[in-house]
C-alpha cells in the first residue's frame, strides 16, 4: 500500500474522474483493482493544453507589442510636446 497525504476516499474521487475523462483503464483482479494509464488520452489531454498554450503565448506577444509601442520615447500618457 502507498502512504498519500489524502484520505482513500479523496484517491477513490480522484480515479474515478480519471477514468470517466478516460485517462486510465481499470482492471478488477480478484479484491484487488488495477489501474494503469492510457496513452491515447494522455496525448489528447497533451494536444489539448497545447493549444492552449499556444494561445496564451499568443495573447502575450501581442500584449507585450502594444505595451512596448505605448511606451515609447515619451512615455506612457506623457505628451510630447514641450513648452
């Protein structure tokens, strides 16, 4: 038995979710159950938070664009003109 800082029935919630997203396979032997991964989820999850990720890196190059261009020599919110 592995020693979790959770409680069984939070590790029972936490399989269960994942076998429902069909990350893992589950296998009843006897009184025992066993659980292993399933690749072709995990690549899909993989791919998901890919895109995701591209997305955000996205955002934030554009973010970083307009607050470089709105900071130029005069600063943000100062004007230009002198006098």
């Amino acid at each position: 038995m592995v020693d979790l800082p959770m409680s069984r029935q939070a590790v029972a919630k936490h399989l269960g979710i994942l076998r429902d997203a069909g990350l893992i396979a589950v296998e009843a032997r006897g009184r025992q159950t066993r659980y292993r991964l399933r690749d072709l989820g995990l690549q899909t999850v993989q791919a998901w938070l890919d895109e995701i990720a591209d997305a955000w890196d996205q955002r934030l190059r554009m973010l970083k664009a307009a607050a470089e261009a709105d900071s130029g020599p005069a600063g943000p919110g100062r004007s230009t003109l002198t006098g």
